[in-house]
C-alpha cells in the first residue's frame, strides 16, 4: 500500500537519486566493483572491429571511464555522476565529459552522426528499448552499438533481502521504483533487429559475485559497489542501523549470488 502510494503521487526513483547514490560510491566503484565485470567488459571490447574505430564515438553512463579510455581520443563520455566523472576526466584527459542523462543526451544528437556508441552496465538504468532506437538514428551506416546490460533477474538474493525489507520496514519508504532492466536475450535481440542492426557478436551467461579482500558479502560491502545505487534512497540503508541489521539476516548466504548478463557487439545494416 505504501509503494501504491507513492507512485499514485507520482513520488518515483529518479535519475537524479541515482546519480547521488553513484557520486557515494566513485572512490570504491573501480576496486569493489569494476573488477567483478571486467572481464566481460574486456571480452566485449575485443570483439569491436578495429576498421571502423574512427570517428566520433560516445559512451552512455561511462562512470569512471574504464571504457572511455579503450576508444578513440576525443570520444564523448556522458552520466550523471559528476563524482565519477572527475574520475573519468582524470583517466581519459584527451576524451570529454558531458553530465547529463543517456536518453536525453541520445536525442540531442544529429541523425547518422556517430561511427560508435558504447556502454559498460548502464542502459538498464534507462529504457533499453529507447536507447538502442536512438543509438540506431544517431550512428552511420555501418556504425557500431556495443554494450553489456545486467537482467532482472541479477542478484536474486540481494533483491530478495531489499523486498522483504521494504515490507517490513514500509514507513520507511521514501520513492516508488521501477526498475527498466531486461528481461531475457530474445527481447534485446528483438529490439535490435527492428533497429536494423546485424550482429557481429554476442553472449550470456553469469558472473559469480565474490567480494575481493576476503571481505564478507553483506550490506556494508554491497553499499560500497553501486549495485544499490537508488535502492538506498528508496530505503535509508544507510542510516538504520535495525534495518541494516534485518537485511544481513534476511540476506541468504547459502543461495549463489550472480550477475545475469548481456553482452554484444551490433553493426547497423
């Protein structure tokens, strides 16, 4: 009733909640997070073909520019995290740095105007549908959209801790969510194809989520990732120290927590 609530007055998760949660996190993203996707990042980039790497490229939701710094000089790299943007400008000084959103960003772009669109972990903050529509308007012929994406269904034993405690704790609830995150291959493909974009590469799969540093994987570490960025908005998961505790006890250590993904290389047609 509490969420109906909110999203009845219109009280949703916005972007820029979002944003703040990943400023939070910009000093720790790279060592506690970064480094459980890397590979397929690295995996994904390989796969980019190397006679079309000219030109004007743009990387959507680019944090702290681990992907920026791998395309060409004076690419675009756009978030809304100004934290992780200082970063990025430190890594990639010959690159630029728009804050703004993705989408939007997307659409103030003139029609067949860009050899490349990259992006690491983001759309599924957006419309994955819209962007990959865009991306499609905005590249040239024979321009290429590569991207990996999380699905909904990642980190079940993390989200499932979340939800109990948003029925516990329903007072506490701040914002409605609801989250943009795909569903299944079949349906990125689908958008893909009606966009006229021919695939040159692909995968799924799961990355097994393991804390580095032996750390244990609990509430305090996964607020140090992002991959709670504007849950903790929704909830004060910061601030409530009973809530904190319920969620580690609600949080179930024996289950595999994974990151269920997406991963592609497309050229369009």
């Amino acid at each position: 009733m509490r969420a109906l609530y909110l999203a009845l007055t219109n009280r949703w998760l916005s972007h820029a909640e979002i944003a703040r949660s990943y400023d939070g996190v910009a000093s720790t993203y790279d060592a506690e997070w970064s480094v459980q996707l890397g590979s397929v990042t690295t995996s994904m980039l390989g796969h980019l073909p190397r006679v079309v790497f000219d030109g004007e490229w743009l990387d959507l939701g680019c944090g702290t520019g681990l992907i920026t710094v791998k395309l060409p000089p004076e690419s675009v790299g756009v978030d809304m995290s100004p934290a992780m943007l200082r970063i990025a400008a430190r890594r990639c000084p010959q690159s630029f740095f728009v804050k703004d959103d993705m989408l939007r960003y997307l659409r103030k772009q003139p029609a067949a105007s860009l050899s490349g669109v990259v992006s690491g972990w983001a759309i599924g903050y957006s419309k994955p549908a819209e962007i990959i529509a865009e991306a499609s308007r905005v590249l040239r012929k024979d321009g290429i959209l590569a991207f990996t994406v999380n699905y909904h269904d990642s980190l079940v034993p993390v989200f499932n801790a979340f939800t109990r405690c948003m029925c516990l704790y329903p007072g506490e609830m701040n914002l409605a969510l609801w989250p943009h995150f795909p569903k299944d291959r079949a349906t990125l493909l689908r958008h893909l194809t009606r966009n006229g974009f021919e695939q040159l590469w692909q995968e799924d799969g799961d990355i097994p989520i393991i804390p580095p540093n032996d750390q244990p994987l609990n509430l305090e570490w996964l607020l140090k990732t992002g991959v709670l960025a504007g849950f903790d908005h929704v909830l004060p998961l910061h601030r409530n120290r009973k809530l904190q505790a319920d969620f580690d006890r609600l949080l179930d250590n024996e289950a595999p927590v994974t990151y269920h993904y997406f991963a592609g290389v497309f050229r369009k047609r």
